[in-house]
C-alpha cells in the first residue's frame, strides 16, 4: 500500500524504536504486548486498510505475532477485515477510546506548559476552571506544589457564580444560551436566598467583569475569610474554554501590589496561551 509506505522504518529496526520514547522518570517497565498492540491499532487508525505484510513491514513485528494481537481485536470489536480489499480497519468501536477525552482535557493539557511557570513565578497557587455537567469545577490547580496555598483543597470544587472569581467569569463571558444553563443549575442547587441573591446581582456582576476583564471574589455574607481570587477568561478562537483564577492572601495583595505582581502576570500567560493557540490555528 503506498499510504502504508511512507511510514515504513528501516529493515531490521527494532520495534521499541516504533514506539514513543520512555519518560525518565517512570518507576516500572512498560508492557511491551501492550504498547505494540496501540502502535498497531494507532497505524490501522491513520492509515485505514492495512495488509499483515505492510504491517510487519512498517513495525518489524513477526506477521504470526500482528495476526494473533489483530484477530484480539477483532475479538473486542475494535477491528474487522476487508474481505474485498484483503486487510484489516478499524471499527466505529475505537470511538469508545476517546469519549472520555473531552474540551476540557485538551485545553488542560495546552494550558499546563503556561501554567506552572506562571505558579513558580508568582508563588500563588494557580486553577483552571471549566465546565462540567452545568457547573463550573476546578480541574486543575498547582496549590499542592504552590509554597504559598491556601490550606484547603478546591481541586474538583463547584465555583459559586455570585461569588467565586472563576464562577463570575463563566457568568460573565460565557456565551447566553451557556450561562442561563449555569445560573439555572445553580439556582436549583441552593436555597431561596442564595437563589434570590443570583439573579438580583447577575447583571451588575456580568457588567463589572466585562470592564474590567477579569474578576475578583466577592465574601459571602456573614462569612469570614482570609483569601481573595481574581480569575480571568480564557478564549480557544474566540469562544470562552476556561477560567484561570489565583489565590492569596488579601493581606498581603491589595491595590497596586496586586496588579503587579498577581494580575499582570496573569493575563500575560492567558495572552501566551491564546497567542499560541491562535499560531496553531
């Protein structure tokens, strides 16, 4: 097959060279079946119908050895065979393998190369926010690594839209149709006051946030606390995908402090990250 052609390794070369290199910094020996049986199912994936031939060809694996690990795959669906054109394809199945890798992971996974730096910078611990079944959750967040965190955890946390800096910048930049299903989420999870509080204050908070582009939390009533966040919006082509917020101390942070050395290098990494999205295309 001349699509199979062009990824064909050198005669001889051993499979592991196939295969993407080992981190450095793993505890235990990979399973080499394992990671064969991927490379396979990655090449059927790229290149459609493949013949036993080419597959041995372009991996430097026995042809009993594919045969055995393809015929598996049949076994589990992943993978049929081209009775007309004499090869094998995957399946619709291979869909499965991706169904838990969301937006919310691919925009974690561009956004983590900015995010530690900018933590190590600053000191403060760093979280990113996106959306999950109608709410607004930290996924991610460098407060175990950060010297300065606060003493309590917010990985997995639901952000309050009223009151939290992430959640007020999902209410706020979040498209319409998006953040009337926030508010109604959130407004069928809390009690009437709360609920009442939501909807008076939404338009001056969505107001204030837009102007200032970025937001920062609000105390809840009768709540003391010791810790602010200021969050701001992170945009993949325009659209909101996230909410990058830091926490400290508000003691410590106030007026031109925290511009300076929380705010400013904040929306610096959100310029950086979109920057780079934007030069992907």
């Amino acid at each position: 097959m001349a699509a199979m052609s062009e990824r064909r390794w050198p005669a001889g070369e051993a499979v592991g060279d196939a295969i993407p290199q080992l981190s450095q910094t793993m505890s235990f020996q990979p399973v080499e079946s394992v990671r064969r049986a991927l490379l396979l199912l990655r090449m059927l994936n790229e290149h459609g119908v493949a013949k036993v031939r080419d597959l041995a060809t372009d991996t430097g694996l026995p042809k009993a050895t594919i045969v055995r690990m393809l015929e598996t795959m049949i076994a589990e669906g992943y993978v049929t065979r081209d009775e007309c054109l004499g090869g094998y394809s995957v399946t619709s199945q291979v869909k499965a393998l991706s169904s838990g890798y969301t937006v919310s992971h691919q925009v974690l996974a561009a956004a983590r190369a900015h995010i530690h730096p900018l933590a190590d910078r600053i000191l403060w611990p760093v979280s990113v926010a996106t959306v999950e079944k109608d709410q607004v959750v930290v996924k991610f967040s460098t407060s175990p690594q950060s010297c300065l965190s606060y003493p309590f955890n917010v990985l997995g946390e639901v952000m309050d839209l009223a009151h939290n800096a992430l959640g007020r910048v999902w209410l706020a930049f979040a498209s319409q149709e998006l953040s009337d299903r926030l508010v109604a989420r959130q407004i069928g999870d809390r009690c009437a006051a709360v609920r009442d509080e939501l909807l008076a204050s939404r338009g001056a908070i969505v107001a204030q946030v837009r102007q200032q582009g970025f937001a920062k939390s609000i105390p809840i009533k009768n709540l003391k606390t010791r810790h602010e966040f200021v969050a701001m919006p992170l945009r993949k082509r325009g659209r909101l995908v996230a909410a990058v917020g830091v926490g400290y101390y508000a003691s410590a942070m106030q007026g031109k402090r925290l511009s300076e050395t929380v705010i400013d290098p904040l929306r610096q990494t959100v310029d950086a990250i979109e920057a780079e999205w934007s030069a992907a295309g």
